[in-house]
C-alpha cells in the first residue's frame, strides 16, 4: 500500500488476472501499478480510485483477461518474406528449387530488416512481446526490434557454407565475438546470442568454437537438434553416436544451451539433457506442417525439462501466432498419446509464458506478472463470441482464442498496441515494401512452372 501516494505510468484496473507466477493461479478484478518499465505492484481492486488519481494512464481491463506477454523461443523473422512460397512440397524440393534459390537472391540486409520488422507487427499484434531468433544478417532483426520496441534474443547463426551474409570463409571465432561486443549492452531490450544450425551442417570444430564464445560470454547457445528421422540416422552413421550423446561428448551441453525441435530423442536422451538442465523448444505446428513428428513434450516435462514454445519461420510454419501454438500443443499431444491429460491448457500456457522465460534464462525478468518485474503484459479481449462462456480462463485461451483477440500489448511499460493498431510501427508502408519484396521473390521462384 505504500505505492498509493506515488504516481504510476499506467494503471491496469479490473478484469481476470493470470500472473503465471504458480500453476493455475487465477486473480479476479485486480490492480496492477507500472512505474519506469516494471511492475511497481499486484494487488486486489479494493479502492482504485485513490491509485487512478495519480495514474498518467489508466487501462480498464474489464470482461479482458491480463496476463504476461507471450514468449516465442524460436523463429527465423526474416523468413517471413517466404511466407506460403512453398507449401505442401516435399522437403527437398521446397528447399532446393524454391526456398534456397529464393534466399540466395533476396536476401539480404535490406530484405531481411522489412521481414523482420513484418514479423514482429505480426507478433505484437497476437500477443507476442519476447521473440528469439536466428537467421542472416542478425544485426537487422536487432535494429527491427529497437525500431517497434520488442524485447528480443537475437542469435548470429552460424553454418559450415556460404551464406547470403558470409559468402566467404571467415573466422568464425572472430565473427561471433564481433556480433555479441555490438550487442552487449547496446539496449536493455536486446539479448545477443550464437546459433549453430545443426549437428549435421556444422562440424565438430564449428560447433566447439562456437560453444566456447558463449559458454564465456554467458550468452544462450542455440541448435537445432533431432528434428527429423532422416537426422538423427545421419548423426548416428557419421559419428557413431545418437544426437545428444554427440552433444554431450563435445562438452556443448549446460543451462545456457537451447535445442530446438528434439523430436528424435529417446529416453537416454533425455536424461543427457536433463542432467546437464538442457532447454528444449517445442514447435508444434511446423513440425506438423514439415510431418517431421511428435517431441516427447509431456515426457520431458515429467523429467523437469524446461520446455517453451516457438513457432519457427514462416516457411515452415506460415504464422507467428503462439495462440495456435499453445492449442497445437494441447491437442498434438492428446491425439498422439490417446491422453486427453497429457498437456493441460495450463500446461500450455505456462510454456508460453514463464516456461519460455526459463528457457532464455530471463525469468527473473519476464514471463509473469508480479512486483519488480518488466512490465510485459498482454490484455485479451474476451468479449466476443467464440469466447462466451467463459468457464476456465487457461481453457479458453488455449482451445478457443487467437491472436486477433489481443487488444493491448504493453513491452517494458510501454504501450505499443491498443487496439489493433500498432503505435511504434508504419504498418501500411511496411506492408506494401514487403508486398513489393514478394513480387520479385515469386517472378523467380515460379519461373520454372
């Protein structure tokens, strides 16, 4: 009560508060205070008129639910330019007669700062106020991000072939710490990281260089690790060892390591990356859409893996919109096991909220509301329809909201969309730049047919 007499930024008043900060935990007609970009307190609207009075902005949260903004622990944002180019197409040929020759002419650090920015509209707008990426000319996606003012984890990714921005051999050692001095400090809003693109494109050397600039910068190390059969065969046949074995022998493994998909993991393997506290992020929908299979979520969970949710690129998923993640997940799983408990709403939630702050090692920071904490928040608008009754909040979130139902997204105490419309980003503009980007993408990639 002490905060009363002092003057908040914003004051969110009212609605159904689910502050992730324990399993299930539910708050009705709540009072959130947000001074400097943090949480300044959480409590119940007993008298708000006394704290709207020193308000310089007031949110009336009513008939919405308030929770903290959705994590996305994985994506490719510049591949938003590649959206729907070349869907259901087996892989290879999506690959090599669309997608690389795509990237291999468009890309580029114009290109890829206008997607990026693309995606993070396209995020902010469903809810999403933390993304983690990795693609070509990283630098763009952090200059993107600053732009819309999105807090972001971005990862210079590193692959053992030329690369629309490294063309030519490099130093990789040299390229890596280069990228985290420009990043290190530059905004609170901003995480560098290194990303190896896989055990199957990257050598041992590649991937212990890199490893080691993390590990010593204290930076996330990010891989893509056993998303297809085809894969983990691979591995095993060029090194005699099953993915996370290989992993863990090339001392790449600890708190700060994120692998992405780990589908093929069997239980010895997930015992490797429990062991050493491995985190793991799950994406539902482009492992369905690539038929890539089925991650042991629910196993992992029950070991205590840290699990958060990603939506990937959109070339493989063709959205960024973690509502649809969440009920993915939920429903993958239930089909898949014949469990209808084997993800929970909440458990699917939690994922998207605090389990993805424990997965990029910021949940001191991000992921649930609670006082001391950036101010992230999201206000879902449950006044519709599809959303009436509302008997479970988790539940309706999960198996019948989308990301058009946001109404305000707040990043580090900042409004940056109320309403449907974007404050920080000239959406019309962008969206006719990257219609323009697409023209000539589609002139070259359907010139065949």
């Amino acid at each position: 009560m002490g905060t009363s007499g002092e003057n908040m930024d914003i004051l969110i008043v009212g609605g159904t508060l689910l502050p992730m900060t324990a399993p299930g935990k539910i708050i009705e007609n709540p009072l959130i205070g947000i001074r400097d970009g943090k949480i300044a307190f959480v409590q119940a609207n007993n008298n708000s008129q006394s704290y709207q009075e020193h308000a310089a902005t007031v949110l009336d949260a009513s008939g919405c639910i308030v929770m903290p903004g959705l994590i996305n622990c994985h994506t490719h944002l510049g591949m938003t330019l590649f959206r729907g180019l070349a869907d259901d197409l087996p892989l290879m040929s999506r690959l090599d007669d669309h997608i690389f020759p795509a990237e291999a002419r468009f890309i580029n650090a114009e290109t890829v700062y206008a997607g990026s920015l693309l995606g993070i509209a396209e995020m902010i707008l469903s809810g999403t106020t933390t993304f983690c990426d990795g693609y070509f000319f990283e630098d763009e996606v952090g200059k993107a991000a600053l732009h819309a003012g999105m807090r972001g984890v971005i990862a210079q990714g590193f692959i053992d072939f030329p690369t629309p921005d490294a063309p030519e051999n490099t130093d990789i050692k040299e390229t890596a710490e280069r990228f985290l001095k420009r990043w290190r400090g530059r905004s609170p809003l901003i995480v560098p990281s290194l990303f190896c693109h896989s055990l199957y494109t990257c050598s041992p050397e590649t991937l212990q260089t890199i490893h080691a600039v993390a590990r010593l910068a204290d930076v996330p190390f990010q891989i893509h690790l056993a998303e297809t059969s085809e894969e983990a065969a691979l591995i095993e046949k060029r090194y005699g060892k099953k993915p996370a074995e290989l992993l863990r022998d090339l001392g790449l493994l600890s708190p700060r390591t994120l692998v992405v998909h780990g589908i093929y993991l069997d239980d010895d393997a997930l015992k490797i990356l429990s062991d050493h506290q491995v985190k793991v992020v799950h994406d539902p929908e482009s492992n369905m859409k690539l038929a890539a299979g089925v991650a042991p979520v629910p196993k992992m969970l029950r070991m205590g893996i840290d699990v958060g949710l990603g939506t990937d690129g959109c070339a493989s998923n063709n959205d960024l919109d973690l509502f649809g993640e969440m009920s993915a997940a939920a429903r993958l799983h239930k089909v898949f096991s014949g469990d209808p408990t084997a993800i929970s709403a909440s458990q699917a939630v939690e994922m998207a909220t605090i389990g993805g702050a424990r997965v990029l090692g910021m949940e001191s920071k991000i992921g649930s509301i609670a006082p001391g904490k950036e101010a992230d928040i999201i206000l879902v608008d449950m006044n519709k329809p599809h959303l009436t009754p509302c008997y479970n909040p988790f539940s309706a979130l999960v198996y019948a909201a989308c990301g058009a139902d946001v109404a305000v997204s707040i990043i580090q105490g900042r409004i940056v969309m109320k309403d449907r419309q974007i404050s920080t980003i000239a959406l019309n503009a962008l969206l006719e730049e990257v219609r323009g980007i697409a023209q000539r993408i589609e002139v070259l990639a359907y010139a065949k047919h």
